[in-house]
C-alpha cells in the first residue's frame, strides 16, 4: 500500500510541473537570445553594422520569434543598405530585406506598439530619403498614431508636409510655364506664318512684275522683227509686181497679149 503512495505522488508531481528537462532549455535559450542582442547592440552603436547584423542572425535562430531581435535586424540591414560608399546590388538588396523586416514589426500594433511605432519611424525615414513624401507621411502618421508622444516623429511629419507643399507649388509653377511657353511658341508660330505669307505674297508680286517687264521688254525686240520682215516681204511683192508690170508691158507691145504655155 506504501509503494502504491509512492508511485502516486511522483506521478503528481510530473503533472503539476511538467518536464523540467524542456523548461531549463527555454531558460538557456532566452538567455543565450539576450546575449546576442546585447552583443549586437554594442557593435550596432559602434557602426559595426555587418557583426551586428551576424548576432542579430544568431539571436534569431535561439528564438525566432524574438520582435527585439527581428526589429535590431531590420535596423542594421536598413544601414548596410544605405551606405553611400555601397551602391552595389548587395547593399540595394539588403536594403529592400530590411524594410521588409522592418514591414514585418510595424505590423506588430497590438502585440509590441513601442517597437511597431519604430518601425513605422524608420520606414518613414528611407522614403523620405528616397524623395517619396506620400509613403513617408503615412508612415509618420501610423507612428504616432501608436506613439502620440514621439516628438521625433511629429517634426518629421511636419517636415514632410512642407515639402509636398513645395513640391506641389513647383509642380503649379512648371505647369504655368509650360503653358505660357506653348503660348509663346503659338504666337511665334503665327507670326512666322504671317511674315512667311507676306514674303511670299511680295516676292510672288515681284515675280509677277519682274515677268511683265520683261515681257514687256521682248515685246518691241520682237515686233520690231517682225515689222521688218514684213515690210521686207511687201517691198519684196512690189518688186515683184513692177517686174510683172514691166514685163507685161512688152509682150502686149509684141503680141498684143501675153500667152500662157501649157505642156500637154
């Protein structure tokens, strides 16, 4: 009946405890997590961005499910890939991880809004730097949304809407140039046709006079011919007709008449 007690109270035991074997395991594990942040963190703030991201990596694979650990990642993956010494692929790619990473805790709102209002701080920042003032505003505003007291994030977003105001009144004053830019070329345009039509209606009537005197200079040269070849032909017949005159004269003195010879 002892031995039954026995067994039974082990028993006991093992179900309200459970196996401690796994519970000293979760313990190491969180511990050895926490000392790679801390690692990370140290070679972080000394701009030892790459073996910060490696511990980073390593707290990872202790708990992968760490937000610290994901949000440090995401952190030191955003500087490899700004480093304006590194325009590679590589640096552009871990750019683009980072953010992802960072996407990843700004989704975290209800579970860890501190780290997910950061993220969303951060993400604010790249597209500022990219020129993208929409996505930066956006984000800005989730951050305080999460973080109403973040001042660092309320000067940014004021700082981001007064540069759409900026680019926006660039924007209106390009578009007005270029309007009275198309006026202006409109109207040279028309000027140039009106000028060109008008040389071209001068130089038609300068053609058109140049033609008439001409004309009009060829006109006497060649009735000039003409006058004398015709008064040269008229001289010509009247020659002609004295001779006949003449001739006639004799054969009626001979004859009587003058007769015409026919060959059969």
């Amino acid at each position: 009946m002892r031995r039954v007690l026995m067994t039974a109270l082990v028993m006991l035991v093992v179900c309200l405890f459970g196996n401690t074997d796994l519970h000293a395991e979760k313990v190491e594990s969180n511990r050895k997590e926490r000392n790679f942040i801390k690692e990370g963190n140290k070679l972080y703030n000394e701009g030892r961005y790459r073996a910060a991201y490696q511990q980073y990596i390593e707290a990872l694979k202790e708990n992968p499910n760490s937000a610290a650990a994901r949000y440090n990642l995401g952190l030191s993956q955003i500087r490899l890939g700004t480093n304006p010494s590194d325009t590679t692929q590589s640096a552009k790619d871990m750019l683009t991880n980072g953010c992802k990473t960072m996407e990843q805790i700004a989704q975290m709102g209800r579970e860890k809004p501190e780290l997910a209002a950061r993220a969303n701080y951060n993400l604010g920042n790249v597209a500022f730097e990219s020129q993208d003032f929409g996505k930066a505003l956006n984000y800005y505003k989730q951050s305080l949304r999460l973080n109403p007291d973040d001042e660092a994030a309320r000067r940014n977003l004021r700082i981001t809407q007064l540069k759409m105001q900026n680019q926006d009144q660039n924007q209106d004053q390009n578009k007005d140039q270029n309007k009275d830019q198309d006026k202006d070329q409109e109207q040279n345009q028309d000027q140039n046709k009106d000028q060109n039509q008008d040389q071209n209606q001068d130089q038609n009537k300068d053609q058109q006079q140049n033609q008439n005197q001409n004309q009009q200079q060829q006109q006497p040269d060649i009735n000039q011919q003409t006058a004398d070849q015709i008064l040269k032909a008229m001289e010509n017949k009247e020659n002609q007709t004295r001779a006949r005159v003449a001739t006639g004269n004799q054969g009626d003195k001979s004859t009587g008449r003058n007769r015409s010879r026919k060959n059969w």
